[in-house]
C-alpha cells in the first residue's frame, strides 16, 4: 500500500491541478484529484501558489481549515464511493444526495464522518472503524 507523506501528498495535489490547468494530459486519479480541486474554488489560491502554502500547518484550534487534508478526504471518499467500501456507502450518499439535493453538499457529509473516524482513530491509536464511519453518515440528514 502506497501512503504518502504529507508533502508528497500536498504536491499530488498541487501537480494534479497545475497538469489540469495546463491541459495537459492527466492520470485517472489525477483527473479525479483535479475534478475536486475544481469543486473547491476557495482552495484555488492555495493550491495555485504552493510557495506560500505547501509547507503551512493549519491549526484546527485556531480555526484554521486545513484545505490539503480537506481534499485528501474528498479523493478518500470519491475513492470509497468508486467500489463501494464500506459496503452500503454508495447507497447511503445516494440517499444524502436525495435528502440535500445536491451531490456536494452530500459527498461533504461523508468527509465530515470520515474525518471523525480518522481523528477518532488516531487519537485512541486504532484503525479506523467502517461500522462508525458508517452509523454517522447514518445520522446525516
């Protein structure tokens, strides 16, 4: 299993969107990672001068949103919902979808509950927990 560091995931990011706005030829997960880089207009500027940014930390309890971690869930969740894992994902953002009317502020609802399932799992020193994962995005409306 491939797990990237922090900057080698940050600068996928930034080649991703650099290759998309260059046209130049893209990967399937680079294209995936461009589509929601695209989604994300907020995080352009970010994104676009990673000079100033790549090496940032974003504080949380400075109310600080980290917009590469922010992505990095989008891709987990485009990547979950692509096969299906934990089984009854798709289902359930199909419902979410329903339910807001709109298939981002859906996919959100899935990013907020897998940030809580890493965060939970990183902070008890687990893995992360599908059956949690899940019961949450239950919960959504």
């Amino acid at each position: 299993m491939f797990t990237p560091s922090r900057d080698e995931a940050r600068r996928f990011i930034i080649d991703a969107w650099t290759k998309q706005r260059a046209g130049t030829a893209l990967t399937a997960l680079e294209r995936m990672t461009a589509d929601i880089v695209a989604l994300h207009p907020e995080y352009h500027p970010v994104i676009e001068h990673p000079e100033q940014h790549a090496q940032r930390d974003y504080r949380p309890e400075a109310g600080e949103i980290n917009p590469f971690l922010h992505l990095s869930l989008h891709l987990a969740v485009a990547e979950q919902l692509s096969i299906d894992q934990p089984p009854g994902l798709r289902a359930q953002y199909e419902r979410l979808k329903q339910s807001r009317g709109d298939a981002h502020a859906a996919l959100h609802a899935l990013v907020e509950c897998l940030g809580e399932v890493v965060w939970q799992a990183q902070r008890h020193g687990t893995a992360p927990d599908a059956n949690l994962y899940l019961a949450c995005v239950e919960r959504q409306k």
